[in-house]
C-alpha cells in the first residue's frame, strides 16, 4: 500500500491523494443507499495525469472508478472493489464556447447548470437539463447518458455530444468525433462511450452542440381531480402536433409532500399535476398555450395556471423540483427509478405502478417526465425494515417487469450501474449481453475500470436485502 501511495504521489502530489477513513467513507456512496469504501481517492488537474493514473493502476490490477459530483441515481460510481477512486471535479474549465460553430468544449468536471448559464449569456442554449444539473458534472452527464425534463422536444446527453476525449485502459489518449455537424467516418465510438459509465476509459473532455436559445416561453400548471385525466392529457397533446419543451407529471403523494415542504396553495385533493412549458418563436407559443390549456380542461382539470412572466414561471416549476427533496419526509430511503415507455403507454404503466404499490403495501410517489414516457416511480423506504425491503426487492422487479412489457426500457437517462445490473436479463437476450461483454473486454480486458456495473455480479445479488457494501 505505501508503494502505492508514492506512486500516485509522484504522479500527483500529496495534496491529491486521500486515504484517511473519513475521506474514504465520504467517496463510498452516490445518490443511493449502497455504500462500498475506496482504498484511494485521487483528485488529478490533467488528462496527463490521468494517463499515468490508468497506467499505476492497470499495472498494479487495483480497480478504478471514475466520478463526478456523486449525484447519480443507479450506483453508477460507487466502487464496489475498492481500489481508486478517480475524482474528477478538478477538471471544471470550459475550454471554449465556439459561437459560429455552435459548440463547446468542456472537462468533464464542469458543473452542467454553470455551462447553461455561460452558453445563455452568449444567446446560445444547451438543452439537456438533469434534475440536479446545479451540483451534477457533464462528465457524470455523458458518462451515465442524463436527461431531463426537456428531453421531449430536444432529446438527452447523447444528441449533443459531437466528440471526446478519452483514456483508454491501456494508457492510451485517444480522440473520438470532432468539431464537426456531419461526420460519418468509421464506427461511431463516441456515441458508444455516450452512457458507457466509465467502464470503456476515463473522459476527459467534451464537445457538445449548441442550439440558438429560444426567444419565448410559456409555463402551463394544471390539477387534475384524477390522474387518469392527466395522463390521458400527455399523448393528445402531442397528437395536436405540438411538441412541449417539458411536460412533467406528479401524482397525489408527489403533491402532499411539496404541499407540506413549500405550502404552494397546491390542491391536495387532486391526484396528479402536469406542468408543461412552451419555447420557441413567440407568436407560435401564445398560439399553443390556450389550446394545450383546453386539452387539459377537456380532461377533467380543475385548475390550470398560465405563467404570465419568467418570474411566475419560476414559482410554478418550484413544485417540480422540490419533489424529490420533498418525498423524502415519507420515510429516511429513497429508492428512485426511472422506468420509460412508449409515451402512449404512460397511462397504462401508471395505472400498473399503482398496483404494484398497492399489491406490496409500499409508498411510492411517482413523477418525471411523461412527455417521453420516463416516469420516477421512487419508492420510500427503511433500509433498517429487513421485511419491508424484501417487499421492495419483489417490487422493483415487477416494475421492471411491466417496463419491458409495455415496449419499454430499463433506464431513460439514470443508467444501469450497479441497482439495475439484475434485470439487464429482461430487455436483453443472452446473444445481446453476450456482445456487449465482448466489446467491454476490447476496451477493458482486464475488468478495472469501474467494474461490477452494467453487467453486475455478486456485489448485485440481493442488492435490497443483502448486509454486502453496508
């Protein structure tokens, strides 16, 4: 271990290295509740020195975890076989902003929500935008292929990554895309490591596409006595041809628990809410609003409040985005999910949601983004009630289960990581899985960068029940 920590020194100082308990037990967990210690945290500044990082750790076999700000929803950084864990919040430059060429380049540590605010003052606009996109890094945004509530009409991280930078396991520092709108030359590997979760190499810098920033928008909130009338409301707006920027969904719980965190006047009677914005050229959005208002009232709602200024915008999207803070009140765990149908399925899979909830008697809130049929089912749980998560257990796979069944997916933008490496089995056939083993063992045959995730192992085995990583 000493040997260890003079090399990595070497490479990057002592004020880099960290290797006390507490510096450990603060790196060994995400955004859920499984928790395994590193051996190592190290902070590099380079992609220098993130090569030879890869080199000391490939020639020792010590397992590397590359991380962004740790916000992540599927136990996608959590390093499951110890060894280093690769912190990589040090690199936060936006290199540049290419105004002509509509794009910029960025490292990985770059905080997502300070890249909009840069790109914005410029008149430009970067459209993917993560629940957590005020703390989340575009590192961990590529790496885990993030979302958000925009996706509907502009589609997530994958769309707009155009080029990366990249060290694989063997030490080498390779370039994938370019600066480019069209480039169709050889295999397209930068959309392959888009959403690999750093089990293909370490990025170390993004090129993302830019779009010009729309010149108006509008903010829809509408109560729903029933939530069937709100998730009927989502495929017949889109049947009319309008294409929202968000159009979020909460059902009853989801509403009692901002009610009670932020006391917005919203109906604690009403069992859903749909708040849907608007962007793009002002005349066709004053034009589209009072008609999504009328689908809306033609569903049964009870209330509908139209934004008249970005400041009672603002007050609306409150209730959205304190949700998942607010549900949290219900019990200490939060398990969250991001199940994603066909979008005309959404009603159907709520309904089901539903039922799973009620069939293992559990709390489970759901919203998220039902414009693409990517629904937060999260279920509020003790992790303390050995009984209670085994009824969990039971209930996400059935979640799941229902998920691919109505021609879904796994994940719509959380990744696979290590909570959802059980049910991979369900979407894909062993032939798929098969090929997808066989290209991780072309980037990395020796299994060290950030293994256990995606495909999984022991370390998944009873992942709601089992003592293993605390």
């Amino acid at each position: 271990m000493s040997e260890i920590i003079q090399a990595l020194t070497k490479i990057l100082g002592p004020e880099n290295i960290h290797c006390s308990l507490e510096d450990r037990m603060c790196y060994s967990y995400d955004g859920t509740f499984r928790t395994f210690l590193p051996d190592y945290i190290v902070r590099p500044k380079s992609t220098l020195e993130i090569q030879g990082l890869v080199k000391l750790a490939v020639a020792n076999k010590i397992p590397l975890y590359p991380r962004g700000a740790g916000t992540g929803l599927s136990g996608g950084s959590v390093p499951i076989k110890g060894g280093i864990v690769l912190d990589l919040t040090r690199l936060n430059q936006i290199v540049e902003i290419d105004v002509k060429n509509l794009l910029a380049v960025v490292e990985p540590g770059v905080v997502t929500g300070d890249l909009h605010k840069a790109v914005e003052a410029l008149g430009l606009f970067y459209p993917p935008d993560p629940a957590s996109l005020k703390t989340c890094t575009m590192g961990g945004n590529v790496a885990e292929g993030a979302g958000g509530p925009r996706a509907i009409k502009y589609g997530v991280t994958r769309d707009y990554v155009m080029g990366l930078e990249v060290v694989t396991a063997a030490g080498e520092i390779i370039h994938l895309g370019g600066r480019t709108v069209k480039n169709v030359a050889g295999y397209d590997l930068t959309r392959l490591f888009v959403g690999s979760e750093g089990t293909l190499g370490v990025i170390t810098q993004i090129i993302v596409r830019l779009i010009p920033k729309p010149e108006a928008k509008k903010t829809i909130l509408s109560m729903f006595p029933k939530l069937n009338g709100a998730a009927e409301t989502v495929p017949q707006i889109i049947a009319r041809g309008i294409i929202p920027a968000t159009l979020e969904i909460m059902d009853d719980l989801s509403i009692n628990c901002v009610e009670n965190h932020l006391h917005m006047g919203l109906s604690r009677d009403s069992e859903a809410v749909l708040l849907i914005e608007l962007d793009g050229d002002k005349e066709v959005v004053e034009k589209q609003a009072p008609i999504i208002a009328q689908i809306c009232q033609d569903n049964g709602a009870s209330e509908v409040r139209v934004a008249r200024n970005d400041a009672e915008s603002e007050e609306l999207w409150k209730a959205r985005r304190a949700v998942s803070a607010a549900i949290v009140q219900l019990n200490p765990t939060k398990i969250a999910e991001d199940a994603t149908v066909p979008r005309t399925q959404v009603p159907e899979m709520i309904r089901r949601l539903k039922k799973i909830a009620s069939k293992y008697n559990l709390l489970m809130p759901i919203y998220g983004h039902a414009g693409d049929g990517n629904l937060h089912p999260n279920i509020i749980t003790d992790r303390r009630n050995s009984e209670e998560m085994e009824r969990v257990e039971k209930a996400v796979e059935e979640i799941f289960k229902n998920t691919v069944e109505l021609g879904g997916t796994l994940s719509g933008e959380h990744g696979i990581g290590l909570m959802k490496a059980p049910f991979m089995k369900l979407q894909f056939t062993p032939e798929e899985l098969h090929y997808f083993r066989e290209i991780k063992k072309a980037f990395d045959p020796h299994n060290l960068l950030n293994p256990g995730k995606i495909f999984g192992g022991e370390e998944s085995d009873g992942l709601f029940t089992s003592p293993k990583g605390n």
